[in-house]
C-alpha cells in the first residue's frame, strides 16, 4: 500500500487585484501538514506552479521553505515530489535541489539534458517508498515543458494530428515511462506527473495563462500509458479527471486565484495505489479561509437591487480583521448612463466587512450609446492576450490567428521566465 497526497497550483504570492493571499496560503499550508500525519502520506506530489511568478516575494519563499522543512520534521520519510508549472522559474526551483534532495524531497524545474544535449530520463525518474521503507513505485516527474525542451528528432505528422509539439510530448513522456519499466520490479507500479493542458480540460478564463499543451496543443490523455496507475497533473484550477480516466487528474487548486473560481470545490486527492495500480481514491476538501462574494451574482441586477444586497452585508465591526473579510465582486446592470456608480458602491460598502476587488458594470437595456459611461476597466482586469486581441482588432479589423495567438502566448511566457 502506497499512499499519495496530490496538489497543485498554490501560486504562493499571489495577489487578487492587488490583496495578498498570504493568509489564505498559511492556513492551507497549515492544514496540509495536518492531512499528512493524518492520512499517513507516504509521498506528497506537487504538480507545478508553486509559486505565482518567477521572481516570487521573499514572503513566499518562506512559506515554501517553512512548510518544506515543517512537513519533513514531521514525517521524515516522506518522499515529496515537486515539478516546475508554467509559472515557475525552472532555474530558480531547481537551484534548492541540492540541499533539498537529502531531506527526500525531488525538485525537478527544468528538464535534464547530458552535455551531449540528449534527454537524461533517468533524472526525471523518483522512486516512492511505502511505510516499510521499500520503493513501491516509480514516478516519472515531468515538469512544465516549453517547445525547446522537446526532442529534435519528433517528425511533424506521424501522429496527433501533425502537431509536432503534442508529438514531441509525447514522445518524451515515453522516453521516461520506458526508463521506468527498466527500472521497476514486478508489484511497483508507475506513477506520472505533468504541468499540462490536457484535451476536453476545462479552462478558468481569467487565471490560466494559456501555455504549450494550452488551447492549441492540448495533450490527449494517451500520453499517460495504460500501466500508470496514476497520473498527478496541474495546471487547471479546477479538479478533474482527464479522458473519462479516473487515474488521471487535475488536483485544482487549494484556493479560488480569480473571482469566477469561487464555485470550484478546492481540493487535495489522496490515491491509494495497491501493487501495480490504483485502488482507490478520494477528493479532501480544503476549507476556505476568506469567503468570494458575488453580489448579486454573476448575472447582475440593477443598481437599486444591488444596493439592498449590499446593505444586507455584515458591519465591520462585529467581523475580525479586514485581511479576513471576504472578497466582493459587485455586478450592476446598467440600462443608462450611472457615472457615479464607482462612488455609490464605494458609499454602499462604507462600515461593512467587504473588500471590494471588483466592480463590474453590465450594459443591456435599449442598446444607446453608453460611451460616455464606459466602466473604468483596469489594466489588471485583462490578461496580455486580451490586449493583443484588442490591438489586434483596432490595427487589423480582425481577429488574430491561432499562429499569432501561440506566438504570443509564447512571448509572454519568456518575458516571466526572463524576471528568474
Ligand atoms: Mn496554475
């Protein structure tokens, strides 16, 4: 028996329209350490994205270092097992791997190569042992893959659809899967783990950046071999199987990193692996430390609904600090002009336990020009490919290509890499 603890995206760092998250990250790491002793976790898997940016605040270095060591000092058997996201620097997470690699914990950032340039499977193979101290498994810990760190040799068209990228990932994972079979002994089983967009994943607008394995490249699920009893994959904050297989899964994300998130069920997965394969598994719901309101919901009402909504709130005083109010999202409808909308929220909200993040003010009525009241959308409201679309949109009349669209998205994935 073999018990695996799976998450993934914790983003430590991040911040929701400018409010730290540092709170709501210490509880949950707290409450991890928790489920560890609590469900005798032999191995805790971390499917990337650690951290919200490559050049992430000395804050959420710590708390990363702190829970590291916190989770070691308690079970210092545990095997944990960390892959790079797209988020993270590769270079940066790898650099601990020296001095982490003693206290049974796997950092795998970027993708090793011989000095020859050739792909080092090996190095991406981590044995998991049980609580007798034997190897039980083998985990291949694939680590976000960005198109450089593809093997030359894929011929574009031999499989998936001519995408010599998903080929290339393909190949690759084989390459490791195949290290594995080398390695095992008859009742180990494999365990796979990836930063990826799977195909039929379902996608939160607002937070994932679309990456390789992203829209235009999601990988099917066959990736991961038949004989993988289970597969740890991040990327998607919401939790879900992959392909109708119940072995492979997004664990999703412990908290909501965008206002649309709030409905997700957070989660961590424990599987339990018998021999060569899964035996069971189920979801562990992670509390939620700061309540996500949406007022009145996200189809809006009218400014006079929304203002009886908003007096119905908690006051202030009776509610604990304000770093522990819940976030708000505002949504009026607008039939007419309402310039002071901004100020009327604002004055709505004044003495109540709320921290306004969003307001969002929805056009619908008569279909008149309502220029002159375009809500004030803030930079942070869009991601950069919002942006580009709208450029895009301005200079050519027309929608960018899906080859401009990766290009893009590619860009801005190097320009994070570059802050490392
Ligand atoms: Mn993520």
């Amino acid at each position: 028996m073999l018990r695996l603890l799976h998450t993934s995206d914790w983003h430590l760092g991040h911040t929701l329209h400018d409010l730290s998250r540092k709170r709501e990250h210490a509880a949950f790491l707290a409450w991890l350490l928790d489920r560890l002793d609590e469900h005798e976790v032999d191995a805790l898997l971390i499917a990337g994205d650690v951290f919200e940016t490559a050049n992430p605040p000395s804050h959420a270095m710590k708390a990363w270092y702190a829970f590291l060591a916190a989770a070691h000092g308690r079970r210092p058997d545990l095997d944990v097992v960390v892959i790079a996201g797209n988020h993270d620097s590769a270079a940066r997470l790898d650099a601990a791997h020296p001095l982490l690699e003693g206290l049974g914990i796997q950092v795998v950032g970027g993708v090793p190569r011989t000095e020859a340039g050739a792909l080092a499977p090996e190095k991406l193979l981590v044995p998991l042992h049980d609580a007798s101290g034997e190897v039980a498994a083998w985990c291949v810990a694939v680590p976000f893959l960005r198109p450089t760190d593809l093997p030359p040799r894929v011929q574009p068209g031999l499989l998936d659809a001519g995408d010599p990228l998903v080929a290339g990932v393909r190949a690759l994972y084989d390459d490791v899967f195949e290290a594995a079979r080398a390695r095992r002994q008859p009742g180990q089983a494999l365990v796979g783990m990836g930063h990826c967009y799977m195909v039929g994943g379902s996608l939160s607008e607002l937070s994932e950046r679309r990456i390789l394995g992203g829209n235009q490249h999601a990988l099917p699920a066959s990736i991961f071999p038949s004989d993988c009893a289970y597969a740890a994959l991040g990327h998607l904050h919401r939790a879900q199987r992959v392909g109708g297989r119940e072995e492979i899964r997004y664990s999703g994300s412990p908290l909501p990193l965008a206002i649309d998130e709030d409905r997700y069920r957070h989660q961590v997965v424990l599987a339990e692996l018998e021999g060569e394969a899964m035996a069971r598994w189920e979801a562990i719901a992670v509390p939620r430390s700061v309540e996500v309101l949406r007022v009145p919901g996200p189809a809006g009402a009218p400014w006079e609904t929304v203002a009886a909504e908003l007096a119905k709130l908690p006051s202030a005083d009776q509610a604990g600090q304000p770093e522990d109010w819940p976030y708000l999202e505002v949504r009026v409808c607008l039939d007419g002009p309402h310039p002071s909308l901004r100020r009327d929220v604002e004055d709505a909200l004044e003495g109540k336990a709320a921290r306004l993040v969003k307001l969002a003010a929805l056009r619908g009525g008569a279909g008149g020009t309502l220029a002159d009241d375009a809500p004030d959308q803030a930079l942070t409201d869009l991601q950069p490919v919002d942006v580009l679309e709208r450029l895009w949109a301005r200079t050519h009349g027309s929608e960018p290509s899906d080859v401009i669209r990766g290009c893009f998205d590619q860009l801005v994935d190097e320009l994070g890499q570059q802050g490392a």
